[in-house]
C-alpha cells in the first residue's frame, strides 16, 4: 500500500528560522537594534530548564536579542510581576514569555495577564485570544501556527474541508480550531467527553491531534488521505537496558502512515515548528514595535 507523505517539520522550521534571521538583519538596519525576545523562568524544572536555553540559543541565531532572567523557585508573584512590568516598558524587548508552568504558588493567569499584549509573543493573554476568535490582527499560540503553516503549505486552500481537532485547551486545541475556521474548514473540536471518538475522526480530511496519551489514534480511525498533524509528545517508558523511554507522538505514526496520506512524525514534526513560530512573532512584534510594516509570507 501507499505510504503517507512525512511531514518534514524539522527541515520547514529550518527555513522559517533561516528567513526570519534574515529578516531580522534587516529590521536591525532600519531599527537600529535587533529584535529582542526576554524569556523568564521560575525555578529548576529540568524540561523548562531546556527549553529556554534553546530559546535563547535560537533568537541569537537568528540575529536577534535573547534576554533571559532565571529567577529562583521562591520568587514571589509581586516580584515576578514587577519584572514584567520592567520588561513591559523596555524598549529593547518586542516579545516577553514567561515559561510555564510556574511554580503552585504563582497565579499564571494573573501573569499573563500582566504582559502587554503587543508583546505577547506566546499569544496566550486574553486579548490575544479575543483577536484572534474575532479576527483581529495579534498574536497566535507558536505551536497551532506552526501546524496551520504546515497545513497550508501541504493542502494548499483548506476551504470547506472537514477538520477534527482533538483536544481543547487554550495553548492548543481551541486556538488551532479557531485558525481552521478562519480558513474556512469545517472544524469539530473534540476532547475528553465526545461521544464515537473514532468514529467522529473517521470524517476529518484533517486531524490535529492534541491529547497528551501515547499512540491513542490508529490507523482505522482515519479517512484514507487524511492530513494529520500530531502535536502529542509523550515518553513511553523505557525498554529493558535504556535510561529513557522512546517519545511519541498521540497518533499510532508507522501504521496510520498506511492509511494518511500526509503525516508529521514525534519526533520532527510540530516540536521544531513551535521555535521557529516564537521567532516569527518576535520578529513582527518588533516591527511593529517600531512602527514598520511587517515582513510579508511568514
Ligand atoms: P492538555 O492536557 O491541556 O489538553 C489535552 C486535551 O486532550 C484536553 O482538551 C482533553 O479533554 C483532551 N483529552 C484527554 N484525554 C482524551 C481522550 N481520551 N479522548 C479525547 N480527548 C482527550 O494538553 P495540551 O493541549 O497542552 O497538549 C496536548 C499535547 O500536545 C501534549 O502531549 C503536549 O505535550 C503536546 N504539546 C506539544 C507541543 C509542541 O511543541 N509540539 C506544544 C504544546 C503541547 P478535556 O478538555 O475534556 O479534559
């Protein structure tokens, strides 16, 4: 049988990373500085540890300013806030993002909340979301962006296709479904409650999946031709012998590969994407920071 095209997430974050790079030396030209982005972190957590460093290691690549501020765990939430505030009105910071989760006694919402929206690079603040549910220019949630451009890269115009996005949360699911209907799909959002799972997904010309649970699609769920997009990432528990267990993705990948007729892999799909969409947004935060039209067909 026909294998499914692979989705080469890695090698489309690559390019976007290269063009915004490059880009970004041309905002400094006429900007005088470069775009920065500050990156704030509460605490030890080893996987947040990791991802702000390559946050920080990527915006330098691409020519721009990375400002970190590693706070420790017992920050207390005025003095976090007060930070945002200091990063708010510094003119040298076009994107603020502040790693989650933060630790329990730090109220997220009251911090996302304190970040400017034009600087909310992880379009996570309320007035992001508004925007983006009434079709307002803001900023996007990096990682439904990134499956939306890989979306629409590979099917070309997504008008009337039926969608099924798995999962709803505010980082993913719902923001996803919301880029889908602008797109002029017809989107269901499902989660942990719907009703014939499998049989809801069997209709979908696209599936996003966004669920957290290893492997939990399989092939018979899908539509023959289906687009899937798998943002799960989950650690299987090692095999005898290894310190770690394989990641994977929530869909089944080798054997829906014999039903899909597009797929991105876990690892090297969406994981890259979310990166090279967090440069892109800075990049145009800070255009229009300085009041300069952002750069076209990013
Ligand atoms: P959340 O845990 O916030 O949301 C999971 C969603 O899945 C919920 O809406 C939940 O439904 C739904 N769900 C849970 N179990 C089932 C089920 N059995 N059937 C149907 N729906 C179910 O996760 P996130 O959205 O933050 O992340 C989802 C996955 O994506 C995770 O694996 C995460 O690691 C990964 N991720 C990857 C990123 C990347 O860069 N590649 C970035 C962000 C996330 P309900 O609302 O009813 O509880």
């Amino acid at each position: 049988m026909k294998k499914a095209a692979r989705i080469d997430g890695k090698a489309f974050a690559a390019r976007l990373r290269e063009k915004v790079g490059e880009h970004a030396l041309a905002f400094a030209a006429k900007a005088g500085r470069k775009p920065g982005l500050a990156v704030v972190l509460v605490g030890e957590d080893p996987a947040s540890q990791v991802y702000v460093g390559s946050k920080g290691k990527a915006c330098v690549a691409a020519n721009m300013d990375s400002f970190e501020h590693r706070l420790p765990v017992e920050t207390s939430e005025a003095d976090l806030l007060a930070l945002v505030e200091r990063l708010n009105a510094d003119a040298t910071v076009d994107g603020i993002l502040v790693q989650l989760p933060l630790p329990d006694h730090i109220d997220e919402q009251a911090v996302i909340a304190a970040i400017h929206p034009d600087k909310d690079v992880d379009g996570f603040h309320v007035i992001n979301a508004g925007r983006l549910a009434v079709g307002q220019v803001g900023f996007v949630p990096c990682t439904p962006l990134g499956c939306m451009m890989m979306l629409t890269e590979r099917l070309g115009d997504l008008s009337g296709l039926e969608a099924v996005v798995i999962g709803r949360s505010n980082i993913v699911g719902k923001p996803m479904a919301q880029l889908l209907l602008a797109a002029n799909a017809t989107v269901t959002i499902a989660h942990s409650r719907t009703r014939d799972l499998a049989e809801v997904v069997r209709r979908a010309d696209i599936v996003v999946a966004a669920v957290g649970r290893p492997e939990m699609i399989r092939s018979d769920w899908l539509k023959p031709g289906a687009t899937v997009i798998d943002v799960g990432i989950n650690r299987l528990p090692p095999e005898p012998g290894r310190d770690k267990g394989r990641l994977v993705g929530d869909v089944a990948y080798d054997e829906a590969s014999e039903v899909a007729g597009a797929i991105t892999p876990v690892p090297g799909g969406v994981g890259p994407m979310t990166i090279a969409v967090l440069l892109r947004n800075t990049l145009v935060a800070a255009h229009r920071n300085e009041g300069l039209a952002p750069p076209e067909g990013l």
